[in-house]
C-alpha cells in the first residue's frame, strides 16, 4: 500500500457557510475580491462583503475575469491587486475566476514575474493566501493545486501547477449555483464527470481515493435526470457541487489526462465550454482505455449506473441536446488539435500509452457521434 | 448537507516513504528530534536521520518522552529545543511522543510561557512545524490538532487544541510497528478502534467523514483474527496503520467521546495503557448510546461483521487475555473517576445526555466483565 495525500485547504460546506464561519475570512488587511461579471448575481459576492465588512477587512473588486482567462488578463488583476495593496485574494466563481485569483495571488507577490513564468511552477515568494468561493459545480478548483489559463503561443490551455495556490479556505454554498441556466449546469456537471473518470483511471490513483470516486460518481448519476427535467432544488444542487468537490479533491492527486489534454482545443480554437468539451470526449475515451483498464472502466459504469459506454454515450449526447449543435470541425482540425494534445503533460498519466493518431481516432469517433 | 473538513497534513503513506519522500524534510535548518526509549528500535530514527543527513540538516534528539507525557516532561523538551536552536521538531513514536512533540513545538516557540497554559489552548507565536512519524497503529496524533498530556493537577489526562499543531507532514511505514510486541499492538488497535466508533458517534460527526469510518473499521475487522494469532506480516501491519490514520482523520473533525474521558482515569490511576482502556469500556459504551442512536450502533457492528455488542466484548476481551489481568478497582473508585469524567469537555461529544451516575454504572458493568 502506498499513498500521498494532501489536501490543505479548510473546507466550509452548506448553506449559509459563510455568514456562519466569516472568522476564517480573517487571514489579512485587505482583500482582491476576484470574479467575473456573471458571478455577481447569485447572492456570493454580497455574502462576502458582509463578511469582510463584519471584520472591518478592507476590499477591492476586480470583476474583470473573461471566460477561459489569459495571461494578459490575469496580468491585469495582478495590477490592480498591487495597486490596491491587498494582502490576500478571494476568488469568486466557475473556473475561471478561481483559477484566476491563483494566477494574481502569485503575481501581485512577485511583481518582477512575467505572467508567461507561471508555466515554471517555480517563484520566489509566496503567493497572497487565497480563499475559494465556488459558484458552479464542475471545476473542483477550490481544492487544487492547478490553475489552467488559455497560452495563446501553444493555442491551447495550459496549467501550472504548486503546492502554494492550494486556497486556504473555500466556502461551499450550493444557493450560490441554484439560478444556473441549464447549459451551465449541465456543462460544468460534465466536467466534474470527467474528473472523477480520469482521476480514477490515471496512473497516479491509489485507493486511498476511492471514496471520492464511488461518492461523486454516484451523486452525478443519481441526479443526472433532474438536471435534465430542470428541477434542481437546492439539496440536488448540493450533491453536484459535493461531486465536483471530491472531483477536485481527487484530480489535486491524480491529474487529468487525455480528455483534458484534448477538450483544450476544443474551448481553445471553437469556443465550446471546457466541460462540455470533455463530456463529448469521455465515451471515446473509455472505449479507448478498455483494453488496459477493462474493471476499472466497468466500475465506474456500474457506479453511474449504466450498462455500458453506448449508454453514458446517449446520455451525454442527451444532456447537450439542448444547448450544442453538432461542432462544425475538419478533419485537419482534429488533426491540428491531436498535435497540439499530444504535447499536453497530462498524457502521461493515462495507463495505456498514447499515440497523436490515437488522438486524432478519438477527436473522430466522439464529434461524429455527438 | 452541512460539514467543515481540514486535515492539513501531507501524509505519506508506504515503505520506504521517509527514504522517497525525503524532500518533504526539508522544513527548516535544524531539527528536534522528540521519541522515547523504546521507539528508537525499529528504523525510524535511522531513517529519519539518514533523511536529515542527506539534506545537511542538523538535528538534536530528545529522547525522555516518557509514557503519557506530563507538563514536566514536555518543559524538559522544550528547554533542549531551545538550547539547541531548533526550528522545526519531529516527533517519533507512539501517542506519547508524537503529543509531546506537539507540546514542545508549542513551548518552543514560546519561552515564557508556562506548560499549564498549554491547555488554554492560545498562544503567541505560531508553534515551530512538527513532522510526524508514528511507530504504532492507533494514535492517530500524526493527523491531528490535539495533544494529549498527564495532567496532574485534575488527576487524569488533558488535551489541548490548536489548527497550528497538525502536523505538516506524517510519514506512515508500517515496518517500523512489525516487531511490536502484542499486547503494544492489541492496545494501540483498541484505541484506533475506539477512535472510529466514537468519531462515528460524535454529535460532530457528518456524512462526509463516513469513508474513513467504513474503510477504518472494515479494515480493524478483517484484521483482528491475524493480531490474535500473532501473524502479522507487513501487509497486515499496513491495515492496521492505515485504519489507525482513518481514526485520527475522524476525531481530528468529531473529536472523542465518552470512552475517552472515562479511559483517561484507568490510565492515570492503574496504569492501564490508553488504548486498553478504552477498549474495556467500548462494549457498555454502545450500549448506552443504542436507545439514541441504535442504527448507527448496528451499523458499526455490521461494519465490524459482528452480530451484536455482547460479541464485540468478547471479541475485545479475548485479545485481552494475554495481556490483562482484571483490574483491581473499588465501587468508591469508580465513583470518583466517573466524578473527574464528567467534567471532561468531551462528554459533551456524546448525543444522549450523560450523568455522573451513568459514568459510574458504565464502569460498574465494563469492569466486571472484562
């Protein structure tokens, strides 16, 4: 038996979590609240302020987080952190903000830092302490060491990765996620999916992580119909975002793999949202992985419930119904990604080895069928 | 769905893991080394020192830690660690150890303070940062923000508490417990076991916690027939460690219960080692709390794959058979120690409210029939 395991960041789950433990706010002078224009609405940002009012914290918003943010952006938040001399950051959001609030913790500490040396994993002071507040069910990133920004010189996304972006805190409160549109939900869902296969199935799972697995595979599954009915009450929407937590929780250890190594292009050269991108790659991607991982990739089917790949298949295919039309893209084009994905280092942690036609055979199989 | 979860420590599981993880030692310029006698034997220490050597990291072993630690034991500590300059400690060992390490990080960093207000659970300067390696299978210390010392002044034993005193890193190999003597090993599996069902018990107890509870106690029950007959090769050995982890992750968020504060008296007054203890008084424990909390009482046992209480104490009492005479106990000394029990704040963990004269009748019955 060998394991590692290392999760640091204190986990607040349920409704009103923050208002009820605004004490562990306290971890600075001033604040970079970091979010996007859409993560406003749902109640969190206010929840915040409250709480950083109630402790005479002081705040400065950036609210300027694009979808899938790039180093210029991040570049930007970084700026206004230094000029408002914060001493910690609180993203608020999808993916996107949290993984952006990472990415400004590390430079608002380095100023001399280009954002380009993110890709290093390597920097000479501490990041500003950073506190997650999750207002999707999908990315996980409040629980992770990564934080994956679009790298126009490789025309994809790329992650970097350090034990130090891990937030300090992060608050779970699914009111926060309950006015989602549909295509967010659904979309964000396929991501937490994906994290939880691809966790499984990399070379770096261990058991000790079985839980997270069995707990959020089951609770996807178990719900899958209610999103697809549109009746999300609020304890629907609490065992999503319990999913996507321990989807985060589990990929902190094991990575990603292909799926995220090729959903990238996807998002990066047709704008398809990250998670939807991995759902229309995950059947493909089992069926690919059979052959190494045969009662792995049973399991997982039996712990969604599903007899076999063509049924999560039909399922995805389902779910995106309403929000995706079929993507128009070329052969070339896939070929074009499969070169780009081929280069991801997150190839490495799929078992069975990987070829740039292996690739290309998935990008096919899964966009023609989808 | 509501539940805070914080284990902050880097946990390392597997053999050899000191050796392959070394890097994780490398927390500051000099080290205090906190172990006992008897824990020097089962190449711990020579891992660790060989760690520290190939890193250039000085070290200074104290090497007093007596048995369940008292204030004077741990002030003796501190005082070499600060002699020596030390900036980080790493406590190896069993529980005795590995919470006076947590003491003396504590004391260390703070040199007027006197060891009595370690139970008030505030101090200063942040404790130096402890690694932790436990040489038995049942603390659980390495994983959590409790340390438990001899508190003479109460005549029983006291914990306290601090988020700074998680260890940062635990390195768990299960060779350093392979040579353990039987009735070390029955003992510390009691205290693991009790762990479990009280964490499971505990009014702070949530859902999300329950794989360790499942994973935990599964693991002790497969195991125990092995512990009986003396063959414990190293995989059974990492079960058993590996379900002592569980345990600590478990109170280290539900705290202990009713056991704990009743077995602290036995250990203080008769000597009889901790996990021991709790292990005599776990059978009239459950049933006491069946009237409230009957399911989570038959789910333990089934957990167990134990048909009812009466079997678990004979199951109890048959691994205590080599290593136990009954105790010698008056009625007017269980009435005291119930009196000293009732006031520990841990009592309040339990969901049926507890009076003294329960506490009583509890020993009264578990004493008899061990």
């Amino acid at each position: 038996m060998k394991y590692n395991y290392f999760i640091p960041t204190r986990i607040i789950f349920g409704e009103n979590c923050i208002k009820e433990n605004s004490n562990y706010m306290t971890i600075g002078h001033k604040a970079l609240i970091v979010t996007g224009k859409s993560s406003r609405n749902n109640g969190s940002l206010d929840d915040v302020i409250s709480a950083l009012e109630s402790h005479g914290i002081k705040y400065e918003i950036f609210d300027r987080v694009r979808s899938n943010p790039d180093l210029e952006n991040v570049s930007e938040g970084a700026d206004v952190a230094r000029r408002a001399d914060v001493d910690f950051v609180i993203g608020i959001g999808g993916g996107s903000p949290l993984d952006a609030s990472k990415a400004i913790a590390v430079l608002a500490a380095n100023p001399m830092m280009d954002a380009e040396e993110l890709f290093s994993n390597a920097f000479k002071n501490k990041p500003l302490p950073i506190i997650a507040v999750p207002t999707t069910a999908g990315t996980g990133s409040e629980v992770t060491p990564y934080s994956i920004l679009t790298y126009d010189r490789i025309g994809s996304k790329k992650n970097f990765v350090s034990p130090y972006i891990f937030p300090q805190v992060a608050y779970l409160d699914a009111r926060y996620t309950i006015n989602l549109p549909y295509s967010v939900t659904v979309d964000t869902m396929l991501d937490a999916l994906s994290h939880l296969i691809e966790g499984y199935l990399s070379v770096k799972y261990s058991d000790f992580y079985f839980w997270m697995v069995e707990k959020g595979l089951k609770g996807l599954s178990k719900n899958y119909k209610s999103v697809m009915d549109g009746q999300l009450d609020l304890k629907t929407r609490e065992v999503l975002l319990n999913s996507s937590l321990l989807g985060g929780m589990l990929i902190a250890h094991t990575g990603t793999s292909i799926v995220h190594a090729m959903g990238y292009s996807l998002t990066y050269y047709k704008d398809i949202p990250h998670g939807r991108a991995n759902g229309m790659l995950l059947a493909d991607y089992l069926k690919f992985n059979c052959e190494t991982d045969g009662d792995k990739v049973e399991h997982i089917l039996s712990l969604l419930n599903i007899g076999d790949i063509e049924e999560l298949r039909s399922i995805v295919s389902g779910l995106l119904q309403r929000v995706d039309k079929r993507p128009d893209i070329s052969e070339s084009e896939m070929a074009h990604y499969a070169s780009i994905a081929i280069q991801a280092p997150n190839i490495a942690n799929n078992k069975k080895v990987v070829t740039q036609e292996d690739l290309f055979k998935i990008y096919k199989s899964s966009l023609m069928w989808i």
